[in-house]
C-alpha cells in the first residue's frame, strides 16, 4: 500500500528531526559523491529535474520542475512530486509533497553543515544576554525555512531580510528593507548569520562586509554561470560544500571564484572533513555552506517524514 504525505504530514516532521535525518546519515558513512547526478531536461519554459537516490534500504526519486515565468502568473516557481520505494521489493511505500519536502530538507542540510559554527557563535552571544542577529537574502520559502531551522537549534535575537524592492515585515522576522537601503551594510557587518535564497543571478552581499566569524548558509543558485555570493567572500571564507562534485559541476558561487582565481578546487572542504581529522573550521575566517541540493538529502529526510508518519520508526518498512 503506498502512502500519501500532504505538505502538512512533510512539514510535521519539524527542522531539529530532519536536521538528525541529514546528520545521521553523513555520520553513518553516506558518500555524498554517491548519488547519481541529477537529471537536468530543457524544458520549452523551464526546466524538469529528476534526482534518485538509494541508501539504507530505500530508493526514491523526486521529479521537480522550474518555471520562472510563474512569478508573474502568481503561481509556484517550483512543483516537485517525491516517490519513495522499499529497495528490497523496489515497491512504492510513499508518495509526498516534494516542495514541502525541498522547504524542509534545504534548510536541514545547511544548519547540518554549520551547527558547530552556529552554536560556537550563539554562545557568545549568550555572554551578552542575547540570540544571533540574521540577515536574510529572500522572503520566499528558503528562507523563512532557514530562519525556522537555525531558530530550532539555537537563540536568535533578531531577523532582518533584505529583498530587491523591500515591502510588509513577514511574520518570521523583525524587518523588511530593500536592498539597495543603507542600512542594509550595517546589518551585515554585525551580522553573526547570513542566508542567501534569492533567485539573483548576481551576487547579493558584499563579501568585505561579513565578519570573519559569521557563517553564511548560500543555496539560491544551483547554475555554474549563476552565483549569490562574490569571490571576494570565497576566497576569505572556509567553503563547506555537500559534494565537491556537485559544487564544480552546479554551484555558481563556487566555480565562477575558481575562475577568478580567489578559490581552489582543493580547498573545498565537506561536512565529513569537518567532523574527522581535519576537525573544525578556523575560527577567525568566514564559514561559507554552499549547497546545490542532492538526492540523497531528500531521500533520508523523506524516510525520516515516513516513519513519523506510519509509526514505522527503526523498520525499513
């Protein structure tokens, strides 16, 4: 029998459970470099993505779909559809909202990557009486989620976002300035967190303005000739990436500042050196997680929604 999960039944499995979801799997021994790469089909006003993943006994796809034109129909720039299989019989078990399932897991993998750096940086500040200050790129989905999902996982004294044209505070933060407003500099630089989810094609943030301790969380572009963040940033900065293969292949932050000559290939580092020998980030540079967005991501945070679900939790099935 396979079972429906709703936007609401995917959203239920709340940040700090997909965040373990993510975590746990990286520390279990999953290649990120595993996944087959995702499917990128030219569409006449799009584009069609299909992402698979098999791991600890499941397989699932998600088949996801980018109309830009959307915006102005006022409809969703993206729809996704996730199918999850039993790999053993490769029987369906599950079908779920993708873009509830995208919302959740994006946000999961960034914090994944940068809790140390976040929890490092709240605890300072727990020395003043206060939460991290966010300045947020984007009011869409992304990144109301991202501010949900470190708000889960450590105090957060105060939420500015920043869009091209500004507009309404939304319930989720505490200001709402257009980004050409002079304010916008001075958030930044005092700025302990910065979340980059825009649809920009162009850097966003002044990479001379974040502190040297700050962590930025990118996941906007997903296009190598598309970036949110300049290279001076990615040349300051410790660059975390999911997959360094899907960083060169996808990520437009990454490979333009290799061509720019300010980052190397090899100095990309994954979440899995940061918890091995090479052990944590310099404290005194930048923490800059750039994700893309993998299969294997969406499939483990997709088991994790199931077995809330069906109450299935310890069982593949």
């Amino acid at each position: 029998m396979t079972v429906s999960l709703d936007a609401a039944d995917v959203s239920a499995l709340g940040p700090v459970a997909a965040v373990a979801a993510v975590r746990d799997a990286l520390a279990g021994g999953r290649d990120p470099d595993g996944d087959v790469p995702r499917a990128v089909v030219p569409l006449a006003h799009g584009q069609g993505l299909l992402m698979p993943s098999e791991h600890g006994g499941w397989y699932g796809v998600k088949v996801a779909t980018v109309a830009p034109g959307n915006t102005a129909r006022g409809l969703r720039r993206i729809n996704a559809t996730y199918l999850l299989h039993d790999s053993a019989t490769l029987t369906p078990v599950a079908l779920l909202d993708g873009v509830a399932l995208t919302t959740l897991r994006t946000p999961a993998v960034s914090v994944a990557a940068g809790l140390e750096r976040l929890r490092a940086l709240a605890a300072g500040c727990g020395g003043e009486g206060r939460g991290l200050r966010l300045v947020v790129f984007g009011a869409g989905p992304q990144g109301e989620g991202h501010v949900a999902t470190v708000r889960a996982h450590v105090p957060v004294a105060d939420v500015a976002v920043v869009t091209r044209r500004g507009g309404p505070v939304p319930g989720w933060a505490d200001r709402h300035l257009a980004a050409d407003d002079r304010g916008v500099a001075d958030l930044v630089r005092r700025a302990e967190a910065v979340v980059t989810a825009t649809s920009a094609r162009r850097p966003v943030v002044d990479g001379r303005l974040v502190r040297d301790d700050a962590v930025v969380l990118a996941v906007g572009s997903h296009e190598p000739d598309v970036r949110e963040l300049d290279s001076v940033l990615m040349g300051r900065a410790t660059v975390v990436v999911e997959s360094r293969e899907i960083a060169l292949r996808e990520a437009g932050d990454v490979v333009l500042a290799i061509r720019e000559g300010t980052l190397a290939p090899d100095d990309l580092v994954t979440p899995a050196d940061l918890s091995g020998a090479r052990a944590a980030a310099p404290a005194d540079r930048p923490l800059v997680v750039k994700t893309c967005g993998a299969g294997w991501q969406d499939l483990v945070v997709a088991v994790a929604a199931y077995r809330r679900k069906t109450g299935t939790v310890g069982k593949r099935g």
